[in-house]
C-alpha cells in the first residue's frame, strides 16, 4: 500500500512538472502573440513586441524591445521604444493583502517630434495610454520604475535640425494603490535626470492616486549650458547663444481641477551676439546680424548690474485644460529685476508638502 502511494505521488509529481514545463514553453509565445494583438489596435499608433520570457518563481514576465509608431506619419523615430519591461507580483504588497504589480523600465525612450504638418508631428495625442498599460498586465499596478530612460523633443524640417533630450532619467513612482493605507496624496514620485546629458535635474511629487488632478510638484534644473540649446534657439527663435548657464525650479499645484504655481528661471553671462563668430566666422546675413544684436541688447539691459543674471518669475493658475500665464506679471517681473533684485534659485514654498530642495542657494 505504501509502495502504491509513492508511485502514485511520483506520477502526480511528474505530471505537474511536465505541466510546468509545457507551460514555461508555451505560454510565452502565446503572450507575445496575444500582446501584439492588442498593441495593433491603439488610436493612430501601433506597438509590437519582440518576444517575452518568463519567471514563474518571481511571478514575473518581462517584454523585450517593445516599440510604439505612428501609423501613417512620422516613421524617423519611434513614439516609444523600450529595451524590456519587467512585470512582476508585489510580494510587499502581498503580504499586506493586495494583489498588485510592479513595473520596471529598462532604457524607455520617448520621442515627441515637431513637424509641419499633423502627419510629420507625433505628440501621443489621440491614443487611449491606460488601455496600453492595462492590456500588458491585469493586476493593478502598485510601483513603477524607470532605468535609464530618455524624453526627447525632434523636428526634422527645421533648418537646424531639433534634437532635444532629457536623458539618464531615474525615476520611482510608488504606492499607486495605496497599500499603506494613507489618506490624500499618498502616492510619491522622485525622479532625478540630465539635460542634455549635463545640467542636473531633479523632480518630486505627491499625488492622490484615487482622486483625478490632485497633485503638487517640485522641479529643479542646475547649471545648464545656453549654447546647447543653439539648434532649438535657432530654429525657432533665430538665435545664437554664445555663452551663459541657466537655471530653473519651478512648483505646481493642482486641487478639485484647478492649477497653480509658477516657474523661476535664472540665467547668468547670457551672450547672444558674437561679431567675430556670427560677421567673420559664420558669414551670417544682416537681418540675422541684427536680430541677434537686439537679443543680446534686451538681455544687457534686464540683466543686474551687481550680478549679471537675467531672472524673472512666471505665475500662473487656471483649470487644467486651459492653464492662462499671466504676461504682463512676467513681463513687469523682468524689468523690475534690472532694477531692483536677482532672484535666487530656491524653491518658494507656496505649498505645504513642496520643498525637498535638492540643492542650496546658487546665487553665488
């Protein structure tokens, strides 16, 4: 009778390995299949996945070489491309009894692009994005992280050619379902990133992950170089920075649908117009000669005298759907910096929970 029992546990146990096996062979496979049948139908985009792999001891699958492109437009550069995506159970959670997901991007990138025509544009705009999150994965998503991932902004038709980038972003969004059993804005975001691949920046949130536009943020840009901003200043702006850094922060509230705050940028040494570089060097024409004078003119006057930085501080509030900027408050904040102040670079503190400030005071 023994022996009978132990041969019958062997075969239960051989056939569920057997199970797992076919399982582990198969089921990845037919995810890739059944995945790329949902990405097709995305409004204006289609994505498609390489293949996926699984994990069964963690509860994880991942997505290699995810891509999203729009149909029918731009075909230069991908709307979205990912290296892999790796879904696993929250065993943190888990143990707190929820049944929730984490998300780990590995080299996202994210290319919005700027074009002539609707066609030659791509902004994601039009595509239904929680859909996509929701057909990867059926378990509420708790945590998200990103690697390595890089924000770009392109045209190219401009003449110079556009490319802009926020690169090296490290980035944590936690709590999404409120598994601490907090009240309000229980849901964090730290993210800290390059611009083009040198000033540093670094992003903090709080949001109510139940409630739809309630949220703070706090944005902190150092130490930007001008000059790699001369393709998009002359492209759109028709000008040419020779020199000079920038700085910005920047905080933003928004309750019940209505948006407020403002955003503090700094800029030292600003030089825009070079005879030797723009008449001598680079042959430039006289309406650009001139064009780029009176810039570097207006920046002469609105700069301090005590400390060359141009600075000013733009408000702003209004419903989501239609942030208003208030321009003669900008505009009245410029002058009266030549005259009167430089801002230093600190957060204000408008707001209760706002002020992780990541850096100290930067007006020396």
């Amino acid at each position: 009778m023994t022996k009978q029992r132990l041969n019958r546990t062997l075969i239960w146990v051989g056939v569920i390995a057997l199970l797992l096996l076919v399982i582990h062979l198969t089921l990845p496979y037919w995810l890739t299949k059944f995945l790329n049948k949902r990405l097709e139908n995305l409004e204006g985009y289609k994505g498609h996945i390489d293949h996926v792999s699984l994990q069964l001891y963690r509860g994880a699958y991942q997505l290699h070489d995810l891509s999203i492109v729009k149909v029918d437009g731009n075909k230069q550069v991908p709307f979205v491309r990912v290296d892999e995506i790796d879904i696993s159970l929250s065993w943190r959670a888990l143990f707190k009894g929820a049944v929730v997901a984490d998300f780990v991007f590995y080299e996202p990138e994210v290319n919005f692009v700027d074009g002539e025509s609707e066609q030659q544009s791509q902004s994601g705009q039009g595509a239904d994005w929680r859909k996509v999150v929701n057909d990867l994965t059926p378990i509420v998503i708790n945590k998200v992280e990103v690697h390595g991932g890089t924000i770009a902004f392109r045209n190219f038709q401009s003449s110079p050619s556009v490319n802009i980038q926020i690169n090296n972003i490290e980035a944590t969004l936690n709590n999404l379902t409120n598994v601490d059993q907090g009240n309000g804005r229980v849901a964090t975001l730290d993210v800290t990133a390059n611009a083009l691949n040198d000033a540093k920046m670094i992003v903090n949130a709080e949001l109510d992950p139940f409630v739809d536009d309630d949220f703070i943020v706090a944005l902190r840009c150092e130490e930007l170089s001008l000059t790699m901003f001369n393709d998009l200043a002359k492209a759109y702006a028709g000008l040419d920075f020779k020199g000079g850094t920038g700085q910005l922060v920047s905080e933003i509230q928004a309750r019940d649908g209505a948006l407020s705050g403002y955003v503090k940028p700094l800029f030292k040494d600003v030089d825009i117009f070079d005879w030797e570089q723009d008449v001598e060097e680079q042959h430039d024409n006289p309406f650009q000669i001139a064009w780029e004078a009176i810039g570097g003119g207006v920046a002469g006057i609105l700069t301090n005298s005590d400390s060359d930085k141009v600075a000013t501080r733009l408000d702003f509030s209004g419903q989501l759907d239609n942030p208003e900027i208030g321009t003669w408050q900008t505009i009245k904040n410029t002058l009266s910096n030549a005259f009167l102040e430089a801002y230093n670079t600190r957060f204000e503190g408008l707001f209760e929970s706002s002020t992780k400030e990541a850096a100290s005071d930067v007006n020396t």
